[in-house]
C-alpha cells in the first residue's frame, strides 16, 4: 500500500523553505494563554505535541497585533516586545521538534469587545449585526487604519525576531480584514471603501508592511474566506483578492473552506469544488493551502487532487496530535468526537482548552 501523498515534503519556491510533509496545523482558538497575552506552558504543550506529533508546519492561535485587536480571553498576544521572551520560548519548541512554525496574526475589529479592550470596537464602518452581545463599532479613521498597519508590521518582526518561520495575517472568520472586505460591513466613501480594490487596500498594505518589515527568508501568507454572508464578502470578490495577493508575491494563500467536499454557496449546482476554485484564481505557481473538514488521509489526498498544495488540521488534530506519524499505517482511522476529557489531555490538550472544548456541541462527552 503506498504511503499518502499528503506525507510526501514540500518546498515553498520563494524562500526555499522546506516542510517535511504537506500537512499544517491550522490556527485554533484555544483561550490558554496568560490575560496579558505572554504565553503560557499549557499553549506551548498543545502546540509542541503536535510538532513532536509530525506536523509540517504548524501554526499558532490567532495572536492581536495591538491591544485594541484583543478578541477573547486567553488570547496570545504579539503587541509588545515584552512578550519576545515567550514567543521565542515558543518558536524554539517548534524548531526543536522539527516542524515549520507560523503566528497568525490579526486584529479583532468589530470582534475585540470593550470588556477586554475597554474601549469601543472600531471597524470598517458603523455597521449593525443580530446578536445579544454585539456592539455596533464606529467606523476607523485614517490615524486609525495607518497604526493598525503599522501594528501588524510590527508584529511580524517581533515573530521575526523570536525566531518562526513566517506570519499568516488572519484575513479570514470575520475579523477586521474581513470587514474591511465585506459589503456590509464596510460602507466607507474613502480610498478604504467602495470600489474592491478599495476595500483590499486594507490588506494589500498590511501585506507591503508585513514583508517590508521581516527577512526576505520570512513566510508571509493570508488566510482568507471564500464567503462571510452576513459582512458581504462573497466568492467572485474573495478570488479576485486572492489573486490580487498572488500578484502582491504572498508565500502563501490559505483558503478557509469550512467544508472542504461542498460546492460553494454560490454556485450549489457546481461539482468544482472551492479548493480549485482558488486553485484556478492564483495560478499554478503561488502555494495553495486548504483547510475544512478533513479527517482521514485519504481526505486529505483528495483536497491536494483538487489544488491544494497543502491542507491545513483543525479540529481532527485536536483528538489526534499524532495525526501525521499515525497516517502512515495502513488503514488507519482517526478518532473523532465526542472525546473523553482522558483522551484530550492524553493529546496535550489543557483543562482550561477542554473547558472551551465543552462550549462545542457534541465536541467532548463525561461517558467513557
């Protein structure tokens, strides 16, 4: 039986970097780090065990690039340079057991809440959301805009300087790049808003930053959604700026599928599925990662045949931190939930983790 092509290594053709298989753990919200955003050892321990585990690459949570990006507790912080000595901690643990290692870096936006950054969320616009705990944010103005890049700039050379590998900068789920992106939620009558090149400007200038401010050896990627209905960022405008950003020299473009074997919601009839939409969008020579609903390695081979170059773990590499070493046994099937609170700190998966995992329905069960 030969072995999944998914273990096979990959090179990254810009800055040579090389992977020793094609599998990324995906950035995860885990709420384990300290309250002013230093890492903690339960973070570490969940990521180094799924270096030691044989990820390729692996990424760390969302961390906020400023103080006023902060969306939950927990939350590991790249904001200051008193928080150098835990990053380098960090990405020091990751080398040592061989993986690759990305921060993903973001701000909040309309997603960082006052009771955490005590002052009102910025965004895009002033804009109204459904939900009990939304604050309606005022809309960012340029002063705003300019640190908040110049906060991601600096952030990456701060990762830099600990020692990872690379950024990916957090353009997917909502947050502040997101609604600088969506219809909805960006209104702005500016050189910000309106037209979509106005509304990738955001990002296309964090990504100039970004590199200008890190290594030229440094990774630098986005991870992007194919669509946020409720912001107004859909499918046809999300493959522009992915190719937008193909253009802009990004090491990677790391599609947030959330169900990887569907076809987009905006084409239901389609059989071409959203992996080879990018796929077809960024050409042929700028690496592709694809994450969503990717259990089993046979899955995982499956998204590499529809264009990815490599796909990203999240919630199968919760239960499974051995997720690659295990994948190169013949028939081997992952465990999957619910879990046992056993069987997740087995994984190096924290009591402050499970108790987040908990919130999840169906995700972790008292029943042995």
């Amino acid at each position: 039986m030969t072995s999944p092509q998914i273990l096979e290594p990959y090179v990254f053709p810009r800055t040579g970097t090389s992977i020793r298989n094609r599998l990324v753990l995906a950035a995860m919200t885990n709420k384990q780090s300290h309250a002013d955003g230093t890492l903690s050892d339960d973070e570490l321990e969940w990521l180094a065990a799924r270096a030691r585990g044989g990820f390729g690459m692996v990424t760390t949570c969302a961390a906020h690039v400023s103080l006023d990006g902060q969306g939950w507790d927990g939350e590991l912080g790249v904001f200051d340079d008193s928080l150098l000595p835990g990053l380098a901690r960090l990405a020091g643990a990751l080398r040592s057991e061989g993986a690759v290692s990305l921060v993903q870096i973001f701000h909040g936006g309309v997603r960082a809440p006052s009771r955490l950054t005590g002052q009102q969320p910025f965004s895009a616009s002033a804009f109204q959301l459904d939900g009990e705990d939304f604050e309606v944010p005022r809309e960012a103005t340029v002063l705003d805009i300019e640190r908040t890049i110049a906060a991601f700039a600096s952030a990456a050379r701060r990762c830099a300087e600990a020692g990872f590998d690379g950024v990916e900068i957090h353009g997917a789920h909502g947050y502040l790049i997101t609604q600088f992106l969506g219809t909805i939620s960006n209104t702005r009558d500016d050189e910000w808003g309106g037209s979509l090149e106005n509304r990738a400007r955001f990002l296309r200038r964090i990504v100039a930053a970004v590199r200008e401010a890190t290594p030229d050896a440094f990774l630098v990627g986005v991870r992007i959604s194919p669509e946020v209905a409720e912001q107004g960022v859909e499918l046809e405008d999300s493959l522009t700026v992915a190719k937008w950003l193909a253009a802009d020299g990004v090491d990677f473009v790391h599609v947030s599928n959330w169900d990887s074997f569907k076809p987009p919601a905006a084409h239901p009839e389609s059989d071409k599925m959203l992996t080879t939409w990018f796929r077809e969008a960024v050409g042929v020579e700028v690496p592709l990662i694809a994450t969503g609903s990717v259990w089993t390695p046979a899955e995982a081979d499956q998204l590499l045949t529809q264009g990815a170059n490599m796909v990203g773990l999240a919630r199968a590499a919760i239960g499974n931190a051995s997720w690659p070493h295990s994948a190169a046994r013949p028939d081997w099937i992952p465990a999957r939930p619910p879990y046992t609170a056993e069987h997740l700190r087995a994984a190096g998966v924290s009591e402050k983790m499970v108790a987040y995992m908990r919130l999840w329905k169906g995700f972790v069960t008292d029943v042995r």
